[in-house]
C-alpha cells in the first residue's frame, strides 16, 4: 500500500472514509450522483477533468487555489482551498458539508454551468467561433 493509503487505513476518520477501489467507467457518474461533494485535492492541476464530471451530475465541488477549473468552482458556490496545505483543504471541504442549503445551489449552479460551459453543444460552438475567426470571418 501507498503511504497515503496507509495513513487513511491508520486514521479512518471513524469508520467515515471508505476505499472503494476502482470502478467501471460506466458505473463513475452514478457514484459520484452518490457523494456529498467532490473534492480533487491535485496541486497546480491545469484542467481537473473530474470536477466538470462531478458538476455534470450535480455534485457540489471542491478543489485547490491553484487549479485550472478553480474560478468555475467559485463560480458555481463550490469551495476552494486558500493555500497548499491540508487545513486549507479541510476547511474548504467543511464550508460546504457544514451547509446543505450551499450544496444544493452549488450542485444545481454546477450543473448549469456545465452544460452552458463544457457540454459538446456548447464546445462545438465555441470551436466554430474559433475556426471562423480563424479564416476572417467567412463561414
């Protein structure tokens, strides 16, 4: 085992945290739909992939300051951790899991946001915006 699975299994938050391994890629939306928040706790993560995945299905998110997707997930009611450490990091996930009325709006504002920002529709347009500025305007 990793060290940072070690740590878990030693301190588990009495009985709170689970290690479920991995799942199916057919069977990951239905579990994170199962979550109170999402938290992807990376350091300088360019594009947390996951968080969109989560938002996707209404969960609430939580990510650190540094992240790529850090200004959607204030955007959208989600917590962000000030700083690098673990306390940060505890406190954002806290804000939320403190204050189910902030989940809720968090996870239908993300969810929103998702399908306005991220959806295929709405990256498709912005790719065709994107090439037809590209070639001067001429479609």
């Amino acid at each position: 085992l990793g060290g940072q699975r070690k740590a878990m299994y030693a301190r588990d938050a009495d009985g709170r945290i689970v290690w479920e391994g991995p799942l199916a890629p057919d069977r990951t939306a239905a579990r994170m739909a199962e979550a109170a928040v999402y938290v992807l706790p990376a350091v300088d993560e360019p594009f947390g992939m996951t968080l969109i995945e989560a938002m996707a299905v209404g969960l609430p998110t939580v990510a650190n300051h540094d992240c790529g997707l850090a200004e959607d997930v204030r955007a959208t009611g989600g917590a962000v951790a000030h700083d690098d450490s673990v306390e940060s990091l505890a406190s954002a996930v806290r804000e939320l899991l403190t204050d189910p009325e902030r989940r809720r709006r968090a996870g239908a504002a993300g969810l929103e946001h998702v399908e306005h920002t991220y959806s295929m529709d709405a990256v498709a347009r912005r790719l065709e915006t994107i090439y037809v500025d590209a070639i001067g305007g001429h479609a």
